[in-house]
C-alpha cells in the first residue's frame, strides 16, 4: 500500500512538471522567436512477479509446471525524462522595420554577450547610438566579421544575409547565421537566446541549401498555438487529480488497515 502513495506522488510531480511548461508557453505566445517546450516522461522499470512460497517444478499428468510461476508486472510510477524544446518554424509578421529580421528555415542569429556568443531567432533588433546592431537588450548582434555597424537604418539585406548600404550599395557585412550538428539540446538561457554545449557541437556557420533565407522588414512569432496548450493544460489537471484520487484512496486503505483489521486481530 505505501508503495502506492510513492507511485500516486510520482505521477503528480510528472503532471506538474508538464503544467509548468504549459503554462510557461502560454505566457510566451506573443514572445518573438519562443519554440515551445513539451515536458516527457518515462515509466520506472517495471517489477516481474513471481509466488515465491515454493520453488523449482512438479509433475503433472500432462508433464511438469513451475512451482513458483510468474503472477505479472507491476508498475513504479513515472518521472520527467526531459524538457523537449519543439522547434518548429513560427509563422511571419511583418513590421516594415529595417532592423527587424526572420529567418526562413532551420538557424540561429550570433549574439554576443558578457558570457560569450550566444543564438537567438528573435529577430527584432535595433540601433545603437554607435550605429552597431543590437538586441533588445543591448547586445551586439554578429556578423561574420564581428559586430555588425551601419551608418544609419537606411540599409538593406539580402535573402542570404549580405548587409549593404542603401546610398551607395556598399557591402557591410553578412550576418552570422549559424547551425549545429543536433540542434535539439540546446539550452535556454532566457530572453530568447540558446547556448551551445557538448552534445550540440560548435556553431557553424550556415551555408549553401542549409543556410536559411533572411527576411527583413519580418518578425518570426512564436510556434506557441494557444488551443493545443490549453487542451493540454486540461488533460494534465486530469490526470493529475486521477493521481491525486489514487493517493487518497490508499490513505484511505491504510486508515482502514491500521483502525480496524489490526484493532480487530489484537
């Protein structure tokens, strides 16, 4: 019975681990460039069952049978696996702003910050004062020669990232855009941007048909579909309250064990 609060418990802490990232896609469905999480959960290994009070095997009219045969699995409960990230392409808005950009495919912008590059497909940038590139929260977005400076916000870029001047088509730069050997375990580090690790590889710089088209005057929105979540959100509760129903019906079997059948056999 105890062993039934344990797997009851495992099952709300999967539930909540789940409604906490629902709830966090939805506080990001207007956040430019935010791919969705989906919380996984695996079973514990199961249990084989077997009557232990004998063992080996007897003899039978139709030949032999274990003595100690096997009664079925039981279950352990589950736990969170991984916070999987979905990063499927958001759809398009247009802003008509120079400095705004979307990618069109699989790849990141360079971003560098106080604690190194880092990758982002928040596209909304703007100007600083020194005419250098940047996010919304100051952070010098990267071209293939460094940060990216342009004398004013009347440029213009092509679909493969080349930045040039408006008045006398001068070529500035080509924005950084980057992929990764397995892109999938990337890591957030919040405000949009993704850092790098073992598993993902090194950046590299996109090219030729991996390379994704760049779309200024756009925004990417976020892959976040509001239906799905709260769907979602109401099939978590669900199952979290079927758990949680579990736990109390054991709560209530041990109540009954502990009160009366021990109280009875004294």
């Amino acid at each position: 019975m105890i062993r039934g609060w344990y797997i009851g418990a495992s099952g709300m802490n999967a539930q909540q681990n789940r409604l906490d990232a629902i709830s966090n896609n939805l506080a990001n469905v207007d956040t430019t460039g935010f791919k969705r999480d989906v919380g996984v959960s695996k079973a514990f290994s199961e249990l084989l069952l077997r009557r232990t009070q004998a063992d080996g095997v007897y003899e039978t009219s139709f030949g032999s049978a274990d003595a100690a045969p096997i009664i079925g699995r039981m279950g352990l409960g589950v736990e969170t696996n991984e916070l999987y990230t979905v990063f499927e392409q958001g759809s398009f808005k247009n802003t008509d702003s120079h400095t705004d950009f979307a990618l069109s495919g699989e790849g990141f912008f360079a971003v560098q910050t106080p604690n190194g590059e880092r990758y982002t497909r928040n596209g909304n940038f703007l100007l600083g004062k020194e005419g250098i590139l940047l996010t919304k929260d100051g952070y010098p977005v990267l071209g293939e020669n460094g940060p990216i400076s342009v004398p004013d916000d009347k440029f213009f870029v092509s679909p493969n990232g080349m930045i040039y001047t408006r008045e006398d088509n001068q070529l500035v730069d080509r924005l950084k855009v980057v992929r990764f050997e397995d892109e999938r375990y990337l890591k957030k580090q919040g405000n949009s941007l993704w850092a790098s690790n073992d598993i993902t590889g090194p950046s590299y710089i996109a090219e030729g048909e991996e390379r994704p088209r760049v779309m200024q005057g756009y925004v990417e929105t976020s892959n976040v579909n509001v239906v799905n979540e709260m769907v979602q959100m109401i099939e978590v509760n669900r199952a979290y309250e079927a758990n949680q129903k579990s736990v109390q019906t054991e709560d209530g079997l041990m109540d009954t064990l502990w009160n009366k059948v021990v109280v009875v056999n004294r």
